[in-house]
C-alpha cells in the first residue's frame, strides 16, 4: 500500500492530462500511486491512460460512463486510493519533482499537522509563470484569520492526512452541499 494517494479527476484534457501524470510520476518520493477518474471524456484520454497504466504500475485509471460533475471524480478517486496521504490534482496542474518529498517530511516529523500547502505558480496556456502565490502566513490565529479571509489555500497544492477527508461521509468533498 503506497503512502501517497494522488487523485486526479479529468475531462476531455487529454493533452493537458499527459504532463499532469508525468509532473506527479517524477516526484522524488516514489512510494505513490496515481488514480485518474475519467468523466466521460469524448477526446483521446482513454488511449493516454492506457499508455500509462500499461508502464506504469503505480498508475490507476477509472472511466466513469457518465459525466457526474468534478466533485464526484474527486470523491470517487479518494474511495479508490488507499495512500495515508492524499493529493487532488486537477488534470492541468502540474507539482515539483521535490514538492511530496517536502510535504511528507513535514507531515512525518508533525504528527499533529493535518495538511501542509505551499505557494504555487500560476501558469498560462504556454506553460510561462505568470505569477506566484501569496506567501503562506506565519502563526496560529492570523493563519485562520487570512484563511477564511481570503481562502489562500489552493488545494491542488496541499498534502491531507486521510483521516481529515474521511470526516465526511463522501470524502474529501460532501455531495449534499456541492453543485456538481
């Protein structure tokens, strides 16, 4: 059983979704597995998955026949990993060879850390840095603050103990509040 669960929902990204899969199968920690929900994609997603899944072992691709929206994917990909720690990824976004190695030492030597994020780049069509995030802020009572002022954490950026997500009843995210 891998430590590291990576989930990544897609749809009709199948370009986009390649250098997703290469960015998280080059992290420098190894011990992960990579799970992809397909939501119905119509393009060419299921031939590049089944490249992957073919080399790579780690990697774990489920089509769903309906398109249920990106929170199901989300959900239905954390049911099927098995890692200590997850990931969600979006099937555009790409993360450092280092990032899971750092996040998992983090999350090793603070046991009563629950998720660790980092800043991250915002990136355009021809993968040029547009932009880097915010600086995390520093401090138990302005990092809530700043959290729910200003939602700073990306989530695609963020390592989550399981025990976190499995405190609702889907997953990571609950169906009863989301729109799809």
């Amino acid at each position: 059983m891998p430590r590291v669960s990576i989930v990544i929902p897609t749809y009709n990204r199948a370009a986009l979704l390649r250098q997703t899969l290469e960015s998280a199968l080059a992290q420098s920690y190894r011990d992960i597995e990579v799970i992809v929900v397909d939501n119905a994609s119509e393009d060419e997603t299921p031939a590049v998955m089944a490249g992957y899944t073919a080399s790579d072992p780690r990697v774990h691709y489920v089509r769903k026949p309906v398109n249920k929206g990106m929170i199901d994917s989300y959900n239905m990909g954390y049911r099927l990993s098995t890692g200590e720690f997850v990931r969600l990824l979006d099937s555009d976004d790409l993360i450092t060879p280092e990032a899971t190695a750092l996040q998992v030492n983090a999350l090793d030597n603070n046991p009563n850390v629950d998720v660790v994020y980092s800043r991250y780049w915002f990136i355009d069509g021809q993968s040029r840095k547009i932009s880097l995030s915010e600086t995390p802020p520093a401090g138990d009572e302005e990092t809530l603050r700043r959290m729910l002022q200003y939602n700073i954490v990306q989530i695609n950026s963020a390592l989550i103990r399981r025990k976190v997500m499995d405190a609702t009843p889907d997953g990571p995210y609950e169906m009863s509040k989301s729109r799809g």
